[in-house]
C-alpha cells in the first residue's frame, strides 16, 4: 500500500465530519447565507496569497529539476486562483476587489504553519504538509459538485472552478512526489510526514468551521 492510501485511510473519520459540517452542506445546497461564503473567499484569497509561496519554496529546494517546475507551477496556480477570487468572484459575491482584508485566526495559523514546516522541516515533510491542501480540497470539491442541488445554486460558477481536469491532474502529481519521497526515506521519517498531514488536515476542516462561524480576533 502507498503511503499516502494509508495516510488517506488514516483521516477517513475526519473527512466524514468535513463532508457533513453546515458550512459544506450548505455550499452544496446553495443555502449558505451570502456573508459567511463572503467571509470564506475573503480568507481563501490570504491563504492562496501565502500558499503559492510556500510551494515555491519547496520547488526551491526540491534536488529534482522537474520536481522544482512543478512546484514552481503548483505555486503559480495558486496565485492566479487568488487573482481570479479577486477580478471575478469578489465583484460576482458583492465584494470589492481592492478591500483590506484581515486574515482571521485560523488561517493565519494554517498559513504560519505552512510557512514554519517548509523552513524548518526536512522537504519529506513539507510536502506531506501541503498535500491535503490538494487533495481533500479536490475531494470535497467533487462532492459539491456532484451532489449540489439541481435548483439553480448561486455558487455554481465557484464550485465549477474545483472540479476541472487540470487541478485533479495537479493533485496526482503532488500524490505521486510524496509516495515517491515516501518510498526513499525511512520509517521514522514517514511517521513525521504523517503527522504533518494529518496536521494540514485537521486545519482544512478548521479553516470551513471558521468560515461558517465567521471568526475573527
């Protein structure tokens, strides 16, 4: 079994409490009051702001050039769904798209805790640590998309921008460097790499409840 079916395997409880939290049913339902989706976008902009830098960071010290692109690629993505939040759905949601905006508690942990593994930590787990970034984000993302109401849901055009081919084909890869990574380190060394993850995990559920109960300092 790869490492990272078993990291997946290990956080399926987690993913059950994501899947049926207000904030998602309520996205997927098309229910969720305006502000709360306001506050989320506003958050998801910061965090895409400083998550593209810290995949190029890890493409920075990636050893393999290809890997190094990829990242490089990962990164850019992220700023330019960031850019999109801003020129597109900001102005779509109600929002303009020059506000100050106040990165809340949790995603200013999520971030910092990011930023404080890809300087810290060995890249094995780094790049366990940005992973469920991709990966549950893409999952959740599928199932919004698939099971959301058949009534004409008003965050149809944001869903839409997850469940595209080229961010399942980002997610893939991003698997496959941590297996790869995984496969060539020792056992002590993936236990950390699972502890990252499943850190990064627990934040994405707690980046949603945030979002819905809009906190803030």
């Amino acid at each position: 079994m790869k490492w990272t079916d078993k990291a997946w395997e290990s956080i399926q409880p987690l993913l059950d409490t994501i899947f049926h939290m207000p904030f998602i049913q309520e996205l997927q339902s098309g229910t969720l009051p305006l502000a709360k989706f306001q506050f989320y976008m506003q958050q998801d902009a910061k965090y895409l702001e400083h998550f593209g830098r810290v995949l190029a960071v890890l493409g920075s010290k990636s050893p393999d050039n290809v890997q190094a692109l990829d990242f490089f690629d990962f990164g850019k993505n992220a700023l330019v769904v960031e850019k999109l939040l801003h020129e597109t759905y900001f102005t779509q949601f109600g929002m303009a798209s020059d506000q100050e905006i106040v990165m809340g508690p949790i995603c200013h942990h999520y971030v910092h805790y990011l930023k404080s593994v890809a300087a810290f930590e060995p890249l094995e787990v780094a790049v366990a640590a940005v992973l469920p970034c991709f990966w549950i984000y893409k999952v959740v993302g599928d199932t919004i998309f698939a099971n959301q109401s058949t009534s004409q849901n008003p965050y149809e055009a944001w869903i839409a921008t997850y469940s595209g081919t080229d961010f399942a084909d980002g997610v893939t890869l991003a698997k496959h460097y941590v297996d790869t990574m995984a496969e060539q380190t020792t056992e002590a060394m993936q236990t950390r790499m699972f502890e990252a993850f499943l850190s990064a995990s627990r934040l994405e559920y707690m980046f949603w409840e945030a979002a819905y109960l809009q906190k803030g300092w």
